[in-house]
C-alpha cells in the first residue's frame, strides 16, 4: 500500500508547460505549408526539366524564388518540430538529447542549404 498521494504520483509526469507551445507551431506550419505547397508545386512544375540558362532566369523573378524559399524555411522547421516530438515520444536518456540536437543541426543545415542555393540562383 502506497501513501503517496495523487500529485506526488503525477510529479514529473505531467505537463511541461511547452505542449501548447509545440501544438500551435505545428499547427500554424501545417496551415503554412497547406498554402505554399501549391504555390510550389505549380511554379517549380512549370521549369521542371528546363535548361539551366531557363531556370536560373525563372528562379531570378521575385515570385517564384520567393515561394521556394519559404517552402524550405517552413517545411524544415515543421519537420524539425515533428520529429522532437517523435523523439521525445520514442526515446529516453541522453540519447534523446542528441538524437534532438541531431535533428535540429541537421535541418537548419538542409534549410541553410536550400535557401542558399536559391539566393544563388536568384542573384
């Protein structure tokens, strides 16, 4: 028999008090990502197998590299945020400190590339 009561049972078990935090940057992203992906899709299908030459003066217009851009920024930063969440679901310990911290580098990593290589092309 246990003399513990309720709140001491629940101690380190509850909330956080960042899961709405999480919540709305999910949810907030996800609307993002529901507009530009669309957007993207018709004006990255449109040059899709052009010449080199082609593309680069496509992605020099404003629109466009605007719309690829913040499909990187956004899309990166959503896959960062869901897979912490996944992490910090699915793994204990120090390993979900640097499977976090893995995951973080690596998508401002990608993102940083991204936008890099469409700064490079539109200028």
């Amino acid at each position: 028999m246990s003399y513990m009561t309720d709140r001491k049972r629940a101690s380190g078990l509850g909330s956080a008090k960042d899961g709405t935090e999480h919540f709305w940057n999910m949810t907030v992203s996800s609307y993002a990502l529901a507009i530009l992906t669309p957007l993207f899709i018709f004006t990255f299908g449109s040059i899709l197998g052009a010449p080199y030459a082609e593309v680069v003066a496509y992605y020099q217009q404003p629109f466009p590299a605007v719309v690829a851009g913040l499909m990187l920024a956004v899309g990166f930063m959503h896959f960062k945020n869901g897979a912490r969440v996944l992490i910090e679901d699915y793994t204990g310990g120090n390993m979900r400190h640097w499977l976090i911290i893995g995951v973080t580098c690596i998508s401002y990593a990608a993102a940083g590339t991204g936008l890099y290589a469409i700064v490079r092309l539109a200028l």
